[in-house]
C-alpha cells in the first residue's frame, strides 16, 4: 500500500467513528434500550411488519417506522408476528418489541370464577368485562369449573364458557376414576348435582367432606336432604334471595325442592369447586344425620333428631340474642 492509500484508509477510518458510528449507533441503541412505562397495541390478525411498525409509532414508543423496518430486517429473526394484544413497555429496545411479537407475548386477561357461583352470574361476570367480545349464553347450571382462567384480551365469551366447560368434564373425569366405594351417588352428573349443595351450605374447607358424609347418610336411608338452598335456586337462580325462606316456598314443588321428597333435586344448584366434587365422591364416614348454623361460621352435627332440635333451640336463641329474626 502506498504512503498515500494509507493516509487515505487512516482518514476514512476517522471519519467513520466520527460520523459513521452515532449514525449506527443511534438505531443500535433504539433497538436495544431499556425502558419504564407502558403501552397496549393492538395487532391484528394478518398484520405486516410495516403495519405493527406504524401501529408502535402511533402509540409513541419508536420514532420511525422506517427505521424500524430496516432495524428489524438486519436484527431481527424474520419469525411472523402473532395478533393479539401486547403490552409494550416505553423506552424498552425496538428489539424487544419485535421478539414479543413473534414470540405471542400477549397480555393475558384473567377471569376467576369462584366455587358455588351459579351459571347466572357466570355469565354476569364474562358479559361485565368489555376485555373479552361477543354474546354469550348462561352456560348449564354445573357445567363450569370455578378456576382462575388466562385469556387473551379480545378473546370471545363463548369460548371462554367452553373452555371452562372442558375443564370440569376433564375434572369431573379424574374425580370420577378415583371415586371412594363410600360414596352414595351413582354418576358423574349426580356427582356434581350434590356437590353443588354441599357448596352452598358450608364455606369452611374442613367442612365439606363432613356435610357430603350427612347427606349422603340421608340418601342412603331414605331421608329427605331438606336442603334450603334447593328451595332458593328456582326462586333465584342461584342468586342470593336476601331474605327468610316462606313457609310457601317450602312447600313449593319446583323439582329442586329437597324438603317434599327424599333424593337429590333434579340438577346441580350451583357450579362446584373440586373440593366439593371430591367430598362426595370421598365422604367423611360419620353417623351424622343433621347440622346446623353454629353463628360462627361453622355448624354443629347431630346423630339423633333430640340432638338437632336442641342445637337448633341454641340457633334460634343465639340469633334473637342478636336483635336478629
């Protein structure tokens, strides 16, 4: 090389780290860069490169969608971008928004159904939430499993409802194979049917096998389940009725009223959690035939009808005691 030529090299190099490099460097640093606030976009189904790239500069986290593209193209893997929803952190590398985008990083929607909810207010709560789109139907009384579900944001009701739906024919499915030889009920759907009652009548976790061993002494013998929520459900759907039972809704046939005749209503009551399904498929071996209302928060058992009538005397006295009817 002459002495010329590597003057000329040593001035170029020069000229590239003092103009060339901030040139690079400022995309470089765009496309790396870590951030602070947040931003949810959009991405539609079919959307380009050039499309998500306009959509991120609308939302003010790149300063150029050309830049953008060009970066993504020399950086990027080239994998598709997935639709959904993201949610893009301001100031965060432009790298880091393309790889969320192929990787389907999407913001999740979380839904919780808690246990003993009716199917009424299932679809309440779906329909409530403007996150998830389109009608939605009450799903069967029983047919959903109370969970906390992940959705993607603009996922659609009624698929929401079947994919609950599934999760409790898978649930009821493993319960059902590991059934005790104590429990009393015959099928799956009768399964779910008492374990809706058992829901309604007791809140406490330690309860629940207990309660499903009184009923289903009860069913074993012929007795009558006299369940209260069973006179409530077709008067509200399940809903809470907010006052005392009537003396003529007790004597109301509705095919749930488990007060007129022995056996279970004529379906579930509620949608039961998986404790409940497993207490009546696993009941607590007890000689139990009766409960009732402790005031506080529990109950007290019985074996003999003396025994129930007394506690329900303590009941009645403690709830006068406090200014209650």
């Amino acid at each position: 090389m002459t002495r010329r030529s590597t003057r000329a090299a040593r001035t170029f190099a020069v000229l590239l780290v003092v103009f060339g490099l901030p040139l690079f460097a400022a995309p470089w640093w765009s496309w790396m860069r870590p951030g602070t606030r947040t931003h949810d976009v959009a991405i539609p189904p079919g959307t380009t490169l050039g499309q998500a790239a306009q959509r991120l500069y609308d939302a003010d986290l790149i300063g150029s969608s050309g830049q953008f593209r060009l970066l993504a193209r020399i950086f990027g893997s080239g994998r598709p971008i997935r639709a959904g929803v993201y949610r893009f952190r301001e100031g965060l590398g432009w790298g880091a928004y393309l790889r969320q985008m192929q990787a389907g990083e999407v913001v999740a929607l979380r839904v919780t159904i808690p246990e003993g909810l009716p199917s009424v207010l299932v679809r309440e709560r779906l329909l409530a939430d403007d996150r998830l789109t389109g009608p939605v139907d009450t799903p069967a009384e029983g047919s959903v499993l109370p969970d906390s579900y992940d959705f993607a944001i603009g996922s659609t009701r009624a698929a929401a409802v079947r994919r609950m739906q599934a999760a409790m024919a898978a649930e009821l499915a493993a319960l059902w194979a590991k059934r005790s030889p104590a429990t009393v009920v015959r099928t799956p759907a009768d399964a779910v049917t008492l374990a809706s009652i058992v829901e309604k009548e007791t809140a406490r976790p330690e309860e629940r096998r207990l309660i499903a061993g009184v009923y289903s002494n009860r069913l074993r013998t012929g007795m009558k389940l006299d369940a209260d929520p069973t006179v409530i459900y077709p008067i509200t759907r399940g809903k809470p009725l907010g006052r005392r039972i009537l003396k003529s809704e007790l004597a109301r046939d509705t095919g749930y009223n488990t007060y007129l005749k022995p056996g279970l209503p004529k379906g579930p009551i509620a949608n039961p959690g998986r404790a409940s399904i497993a207490a009546v498929l696993d009941p607590a071996p007890t000689k139990a035939l009766y409960f009732v209302a402790d005031g506080r928060g529990g109950h007290v058992f019985a074996t003999t009808l003396a025994e129930q009538n007394a506690n329900v005397a303590k009941w009645f006295a403690l709830r006068h005691a406090r200014g209650e009817r």
